[in-house]
C-alpha cells in the first residue's frame, strides 16, 4: 500500500461503508461518513424499545474467508456469542427443517406426493447429468436442483411472497448461492468420492453480538470517532459532483439546510439506482436508462414484543402458507439472552412488499394488529393477552431484486461509475449485489485498500456461483479463532 493519505468521504453507514472508514482512518486518513438514517448499520441495525433490542430481520455472521472472522473477533472480542442454528419451514400446518432432509420432508408431505417427489428429484437429477439445460430463471434453478414437486411445495410460494414476482421472471443467480442440495445425496456423493477435504458447514453455529447485530456497525463508528474521525447522522447525498472523471465534492443536507463537503476519496454504499439519480452533472443516457430495469425489494418488521418466556426454540422459520403475510420470523432470545428483559421475549416478523403497495400503504397499528393476529390464528404462536406492544419499522430498498436480464443493467451502471477514477461503490445497495454482511466487510476493506494504492477487483467479491453456507477443508486447516462466552441452552418447548 502506497504511504498517502487524504480526506475519504463515506456515504453510507451500513457496514460496508463503516469498514472502508475504519480502515482508512486507521491508515491515517480524515473520514467522514454521512447517514441519512438516525443510526448506524441500515438493514444491519439494531433498534431499542422498552428494553426490548431488535434486529430488523435477523442476521447472523457467518464466512467461506477466515481473515474475516479475524476481523470480527478482533472489532467485538468478548461481545461475541457462537449460537446454535434451528431453522424450520412452516409448511401446511406442519414443520419442515431447513436446509430439507429428504427424509424429514418425505414423512411430511405423505406416501403419494413423497413418491412423485423423489421420482421428480432423481428425474431432474439425472436429466442435468444426461443433457444440461441453460439455467435462466429461478423457476428452472430450483426445478434442475429439486424437482417440479419439491419446487412448487417449498420454493414457489415463498419466493414469490419474498419478492414479488414470478419464479420465471426472475433469475436464477439467487438460487445457487442460497439453497442447498438434498443434504441426503450429499452424504452419499462424499461416501462414493472421497477427498483429503471435508464439508464444513458455516451455520450449524454462528457468531452474534450479545446485544444485537446492530453493535458491529456500532463499534466501527466509535472507532472512527476515536481515530479522528466524524459519523454524521441525519445527513443525505442529496448531490454528486464530478467533472467528468473524478468526483469533485457531495452537497449533503440535514432536511433543511444543505452544505458541500470536498475530499480527495468518495466511497458510496447507498442504492446504486439512487446514486446514479444524484449526480451533477447528469449521468449518460444509457447509465440513467439502465436504472430503470433495477429494483429492489422492500421491507417491514413489525416487533412484538410479549410477556413470556420462549415461543420457539428456532433462530429463523420460514412461513411458506400464502394467506399469511409475513413470510419470516425469527425470536431475538434465541439468539442472546440479552435482546428482551427477563422473564420476556418477543418476534420478528418480515413482510416483504414495494413501495406504495397495499402493504406499504396500511398504517403502523393495523400491521401491529395484522401480525398479532397472525400470530394467534394462523401459527397459533401466542394469545392476545400475552403481547406488550408492538411496532413497525419500515426499510426501503432492502434487497437487490434479480430480474431476467438485471446483469447487463447493472454491468452498463458500473461501467459509467468506473468513470471516476476516485470513486467506489461497496455493499449490498452499492453493487446492487445480494450480499451477506462478511461480504459487505469485505467490500469496504477492499475499497479501502484501492483508496491506499492497492491494485484490487471488488467484482471478485462473493463472484462464485456455489452454496455459501459450506466449504471445502483440508484437514490440515488451522483452527479458526475463539470467540467470547458461548450462547446458553435454549429452554422451552417446540411449536410441532
């Protein structure tokens, strides 16, 4: 890395831009960071009320890169808990686990359906083998990977609820990297071809913040501040200066008063479609055409929060039933004792929807009354006199939406920005890519890295079509770091 500094100007607080300024301002940089929302961490914040700590969906830290759980341990140290993974799929009334096991999803779903199931799976199987077809959509990447039973009973209904649109209007990009396999026919693959590596998977156990996901950005920004540098709240991009070739200056505003801040290195994690819309001059007509075929996808949690002690021993479960709005859930205890007072716990629940669409459109006490009554009457999760309060928290442009064709779109936006010789895009709605938080991370530390000199490719980042959630090891491969106290047994009884 090339010994310079200068001014870095972050817009963006999630954890992707609270890294590149982290790093930079321990490189001995000036940075500032600016952030529109009134805390840190965007979709990976994590939101207090009445003593209750939620994070707005769940997440969970988890990597295929070791240097990246290094960086962790070193940010948080003792913050950090290993928790127990249980996910489950609500499905018909019934529970199904996930990742699927085809034998716990086979004494789901009855003899006749099990037996078109497992002929369509090995027919699917084998016709990948025997002549591949061009996987295009989600509909075809989930059908090549379970067949058309298992794919209309477990993925249509809950990607459609999830995004928004038909399987066969969006790509199959997502699939690869999110579901994985028959865990079944995985065994026996790794029974007939042995190797000196083995399957490790990243998520049986996973590593989360005591007090919320929310405190990784948290801790970054206090870094920042340490280190000299500013993380102001309230504050938009509202305009992107440039000449042509480097970006010269960012009028920020707080509402009502608006000011330009100059530097010499401009990092950008806000949704790319809006970045584009923003700058001054005007972007070319293809890149400003190009934006008009992204979209991202929406979201609200509605926390409730209820005097009990356990609902579920599950981090996550997924709602596949379409006459329940909701399509997730997830039970903040379960994660650490300390996100509800004692004696308490509360729910996550996710409701997927654009902007303006009926969902949108209802008010913070009818979803409050829409998910508590949910909750009773189609889950059967909780009684009515059981719930404390309940709130709405609502996130715009929360996932990069993977139409057909979206990668020429975003290939043509990132073409134009790579114009400017001092600017890069990082995270989630920066790359319009669907990043997990240690890819963020590593956006921003790549970025950082390119501030400083380096020669890098944040295209590389999360480029690799496989499943994320397991890897290869050598047996030979050093321990990864130890992390502070262990999450505590879970108590309480299943919901089956």
């Amino acid at each position: 890395m090339q010994p310079r500094s200068g001014k870095a100007i972050i817009l963006g607080g999630g954890p992707a831009g609270l890294t590149t300024g982290l790093a930079l301002s321990r490189a001995g940089w000036v940075v500032e960071v600016f952030e529109k929302a009134p805390t840190v961490g965007g979709l990976a914040r994590t939101e207090v009320r009445d003593g209750f700590r939620f994070d707005i969906g769940g997440h969970r830290w988890f990597t295929k890169k070791d240097e990246l759980n290094y960086f962790l341990v070193e940010l948080l140290g003792d913050e950090l808990l290993m928790v127990d993974r249980t996910s489950r799929i609500f499905f018909d009334g019934k529970y199904v686990d996930y990742p699927l096991r085809l034998g716990n999803v086979l004494t789901r779903i009855g003899p006749a359906t099990s037996v078109r199931a497992a002929g369509d799976f090995l027919i699917s199987i084998a016709s990948q083998k025997i002549n591949p077809k061009e996987i295009a959509s989600m509909e075809d990447a989930y059908v090549a990977q379970f067949g058309q039973t298992l794919y209309e009973l477990f993925f249509r209904r809950y990607s459609e609820k999830v995004w928004g649109r038909q399987c066969s209007e969006l790509s199959g990009d997502w699939v690869a990297q999110r579901s994985r396999g028959l865990s079944l026919f995985t065994a026996v693959r790794d029974a007939i071809k042995p190797s000196d590596s083995k399957v490790e998977s990243l998520v049986e156990r996973f590593m989360y913040p005591r007090l919320g996901y929310g405190r990784i950005s948290e801790r970054m920004a206090e870094n920042i501040a340490a280190a000299g540098g500013k993380v102001h709240l309230g504050q938009q991009a509202v305009r992107v200066q440039h000449d042509g070739s480097e970006i010269t200056g960012v009028t920020v505003s707080d509402g009502s008063k608006e000011h330009i801040v100059n530097g010499d290195a401009f990092v950008s994690s806000i949704p790319m479609t809006e970045l584009i819309q923003i700058l001054d001059p005007s972007a070319d007509r293809s890149a400003l055409s190009a934006i008009q075929t992204l979209t991202y996808r929406d979201l609200i949690t509605v926390n409730v929060m209820l005097n009990r002690q356990q609902v579920t021993t599950d981090t996550w479960t997924y709602v596949h039933d379409p006459t329940v709005h909701f399509a997730r859930l997830h039970e903040p205890r379960n994660w650490s004792r300390d996100m509800v007072p004692e004696g308490k716990t509360s729910l996550v629940l996710e409701y997927f929807c654009d902007v303006g669409d009926g969902l949108w459109q209802r008010s913070d006490a009818d979803l409050c009354a829409l998910a508590v009554k949910e909750l009773v009457e189609k889950l059967h999760y909780i009684t009515p006199n059981e719930v404390i309060g309940a709130y709405a928290s609502r996130n715009r442009d929360a996932y990069p939406r993977y139409n057909l064709g979206y990668q020429g779109a975003v290939e043509t936006v990132k073409n134009y920005l790579r114009s400017f010789r001092n600017l890069s895009i990082v995270g989630r709605g920066g790359t319009f890519r669907y990043f997990n938080t240690d890819h963020a991370v590593e956006t921003g530390l790549l970025a950082a890295r390119g501030v400083l000199g380096e020669s890098v490719n944040l295209d590389d980042v999360n480029s690799k079509q496989e499943y994320l959630e397991e890897r290869r090891v050598s047996s030979r491969r050093a321990s990864p770091p130890s992390v502070g106290q262990e999450a505590t047994p879970r108590e309480g009884t299943k919901i089956c």
